[in-house]
C-alpha cells in the first residue's frame, strides 16, 4: 500500500473497486444482470471504505524501519478484508460476512477431540484446549454440559495429589492448569464435575503459591507474575476458598496471614509508565496482562473501589486505547505491534471491568466487531490472530469472547445474585448482562454471541451455578 503519502486513501483497492464497479455500469444492458454482477456487495463496500476512511490516524512519520515495513504490509492485508469480502462470505445488514457459526462450531468440535501423535507436545495443553474449545462453544451457543463426563475423566488425571491441576496427566500443578481446568470444569457443571476438585489441597497449593511481596508464582519454584494472581483468585472465587492462609503456606513465615495481604499493591506496582499493566513490576505493559490485572482487582472487590485505589485510572484508558489499531479496527497488546485478533479479548474484555470503575462509553465497540466479523473469521472455519494466519482455538475462543464483550453491556450491582457472594472473594457474582448493545452496531441477530461473564469469561450461569455449590458445600 502507499504509505508515504498521508494524505493519500489508506488503501490503493478503494480506486480499484471504484473502477470495476464503473465498468459493470457500462456493460450492463438490463437490470437483472446489473444486479447478477454484485452491485450490492459493492456498495457495501464503499460503505465499509467510508467509515475507514474516517479512523484513518492522518499521522506518519517517513522513517522506514522493519517493524514499520511489517506494519505496513498487515495493514495492507487486514484492508482487503474490511473493505471487500475475499472468502465470499454471506453478508450481514451492514455488508460485512456474517458469523459463521456452523463453521466455528464444527472447527471447535474437531480442537476438543483426538490428536494425531505428531502432536505429543500438545500433551501439556489439556487444560487450554479443553478451556478454549469450551468457552469458544459457549460463547456460540451449544450446551457444552454434554462433555462433562470426558471433561471429569480428563481433569482427575491432571490433579496433582498435593493441590491444583497439571497440563497433562502426571504432571506438576501450574496455575495456568489449574485456571483453565477451573473453567472447564465449572462450564460442564454439575455435582459429579464440582467435586472432581480436591478443595482443600488446592487450597494448600494455593498456599504455597503466595509470596511474601503480595503476588504469586505460577508453579512451586516457579515465575511470580500477574496471571499467577489473576488464576488463584479466580479458583479461590469460584471454588469459595477461605481467605486465610494454609497454615503450611511458607509466605506465613514472613507475616503473611491472609491470601489478600500485600495483593492490591503488587498489582498496582505492575503498572507501567504507560499506564498498562505488565507481567510483573519493572516489566513492559501488555494487553493480556491489562487483564489478568483488571480482573485479580474485580474479584477483590467491586472494580469501582479496587480499581480506583490501586490503579491511576486515566493513564491505564490512555494505555488501552492506545491499543486499538486504525484504520485496522482491532487491538494490539503492546506499543509499536500489530493488530491480533486474540487482543478482541485480553484488551476488549478489560472495558467492561474499567467502565464499572470509571463509567461508560470509553471504547469504539463497532470497530472491534468489524475487524471480528471481516477479518477474523477464517475461510473454513475457526478465527484467527489476522488474515494469512492459520485458525487456532485460542483464537477462536478470544475472537469470539470479544465478540461477546462488543455484543453486550456488563453492569456491575451488587443487588445482582444477593443470596451468595457476600464473602470469599464474592464480588465477581454481582455481574449482569444489561442489554445488548446497539451503538456502532454492525452485526446482524445471526452474529449475535452468547453474554460471557466479564471476570471469569464463561458463561455467567455456570460461574453462579459453581459457586453457590460451594457456598451450599462449603467444608473440606
Ligand atoms: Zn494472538
């Protein structure tokens, strides 16, 4: 693309598609056929050229580098899908391809089944593909209840006898594991999935995690990062785990009596410069980290107090916004990368819990669903980080998680769900699904994805469900 010139269209195929459609108008000798040769599709697509003409950033230093060279070239690519339609989609109302549910569907089926031996190395990624299968399907509308009894016998075999689930049978316990493992279990439900879960030796695994500086470590001698605070406390709030500390948890040995002690303010060490949050203090902010850290605080309490006493608010929605790529129209995780469609999620999930902090409207729903729906959907099925990548369930869980975040208004209330959470980390079960959106809609009734819950990005009735079983069954 020309990109030297600024003040040039964002994309040469803008007079290319003015040319042929001038060229159908002249060929065309009666109006059945001036309708066969797509005039439709093609006044959608000045349609979808107008509006990205209007998010073109006019700024652009003539400085080339690798990256802006590789910035350039996505750009180029990401244009051709969100201006015309090369998979030859079915298009919604506002000419953009609609969902392709059936597809997505069948691709998630085919990710939660068997593997082929080359890849063995997968071996370690149960819990995620499990996870991410699930939630992808959820977020799709199938009943994933009809896995439970694979998801029980998968995940007893995971469980390390001392706490928390490994990646693979026999495996050591990792917080990772044990977060997607959590989900899953809690997404098929059910008496026979809840108590699969040895409780009180996760919550001794849970124990030896907690550092004396607040975070926790992903695994036992492992990394300290915020994915680590973010898994605990969200098996801690679902599972409904005492505060207190195991009384073998070494971080007792350093004064430590709560899992809470030191927490807010490790997190709030995790905030950079620019205003994002990173893995750890001192490291660069990233989006997926936004939201690990975003979430460990929204289930510490309700996002408006957390959120404003232990993050600088205004400079974390400076940082985030930053992240939405234009004219792309999705995000990307960190300053000067390019735009990912997994982002729809780590970056388009942190909204919900930032406008219960600091109010609504901060965010362009409308752009994220367009670079979803146009050019995230892979032709045969599954989604993908941006056009030329291959669909992988990760991507297919996050672009549809996002889809959902753009889809539907989260309100934070605690008169939602009174009757549980009041203690234990309770917060995160006061959430509800307002309505859903219409503003910068761009999806038809077929694109609609189901409500995810904000925090725990499952089902919300399955996160309520898990809960007041353990609130109903709250020993050891
Ligand atoms: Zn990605």
């Amino acid at each position: 693309m020309a990109a030297e010139d600024s003040s040039a269209p964002p994309s040469a195929r803008f007079e290319e598609v003015l040319t042929i459609s001038n060229r159908i108008e002249e060929l065309s000798n009666s109006e059945n056929e001036y309708e066969e040769m797509g005039t439709v599709a093609n006044e959608h697509e000045s349609a979808n050229i107008a509006f990205i003409n209007s998010i073109t950033v006019p700024i652009r230093d003539k400085f080339q580098t690798e990256t802006s060279m590789v910035q350039d070239d996505t750009l180029g690519e990401v244009l051709l899908f969100l201006e015309g339609n090369p998979n030859d989609f079915p298009l919604n109302n506002f000419g953009l391809p609609q969902l392709q549910r059936a597809k997505h569907k069948s691709f998630l089926e085919k990710a939660i089944g068997d593997y082929e031996p080359h890849m063995a190395p997968l071996d370690a990624a149960r819990p995620w593909y499990t996870y991410w299968s699930l939630q992808g399907l959820s977020a799709l509308g199938e009943d994933v209840s009809t896995y439970r009894d694979r998801v029980i016998a998968t995940f007893k075999q995971c469980q390390h006898p001392e706490g928390g689930f490994g990646g693979g049978y026999g495996h050591l316990p990792h917080l990772a594991a044990t977060y997607a493992a959590t989900l899953s279990i809690a997404m098929v439900g059910g008496e026979a999935a809840y108590e699969c879960i040895n409780r009180k030796a996760m919550w001794h695994f849970l124990g030896r995690m907690k550092q004396a500086d607040g975070g926790f470590t992903m695994a036992p001698g492992g990394e300290e990062d915020i994915r680590g605070a973010f898994c605990a406390l969200v098996a801690m709030s679902l599972l409904n785990l005492p505060l207190e500390l195991p009384p073998d948890a070494p971080a007792r040995q350093q004064g430590l009596t709560n899992f809470l002690d030191n927490l807010g303010d490790w997190v709030s060490r995790c905030q950079t410069y620019e205003g994002g949050i990173s893995a750890a203090p001192g490291n660069e902010a990233h989006g997926a980290y936004a939201f690990c850290g975003l979430g460990c605080l929204s289930i510490m309490g309700p996002p408006k107090e957390t959120l404003n006493k232990y993050l600088d608010v205004p400079s974390l929605i400076h940082c985030l916004s930053s992240r939405h790529c234009a004219p792309e129209c999705g995000y990307n995780g960190r300053t000067n990368k390019l735009v990912d469609g997994c982002y729809s999620h780590w970056i388009g999930g942190c909204w919900a819990l930032v406008e219960a902090a600091a109010g609504k409207g901060l965010w362009n729903r409308g752009a994220l669903g367009r670079y979803i729906l146009s050019a995230a959907q892979f032709k045969k099925g599954g989604l993908i980080d941006k056009p030329g990548k291959r669909p992988d369930s990760y991507h297919t869980c996050y672009n549809l998680s996002g889809l959902s975040a753009v889809q539907h208004e989260y309100v934070f209330d605690e008169d939602v769900n009174s009757d549980i959470g009041q203690d234990n980390l309770g917060a995160p079960f006061h959430w509800k699904a307002e309505k859903q959106v219409e503003e910068g809609k761009v999806w038809g009734d077929e694109d609609v994805v189901a409500e995810t819950h904000p925090v725990f990005v499952i089902p919300s009735q399955a996160a309520t469900d898990c809960r007041k079983y353990f609130e109903a069954n709250p020993g050891f």
